[in-house]
C-alpha cells in the first residue's frame, strides 16, 4: 500500500466517524457534507454505509 493510500485512509475513516457522531447530535447535513462524506466511503469500500448516508 503506498504512503498516499495509507494517509487517505488515516483521513476518510475519521471523518466518516464524525458524520456519524454529527447525526447522533441531531445534526442536519446538508448537500455539502454528504457530498464530502460519500468519496470517503467508496475509498474506504464501505458501499453500505455510503448507500445509508445517500439515502
């Protein structure tokens, strides 16, 4: 894994964990946020959790 790979994912898994802790706050995203959040997911494989947040 290059040193690029393994710094994004050190990015995208905290960030997908703060939207999640920004909707237990009932927090309202809107299209900006879901828009940033959703590249994290697919980098990351995590295809269900970006259906959900899409949905």
């Amino acid at each position: 894994m290059s040193y690029a790979s393994r710094v994004f994912d050190q990015i995208c898994y905290p960030n997908i964990l703060l939207f999640c802790e920004m909707l237990d706050q009932s927090f309202e995203p809107d299209e900006a946020t879901v828009v940033l959040v959703l590249p994290a997911c697919v980098h990351l494989g995590a295809v269900d959790v970006g259906k959900w947040i899409h949905s």
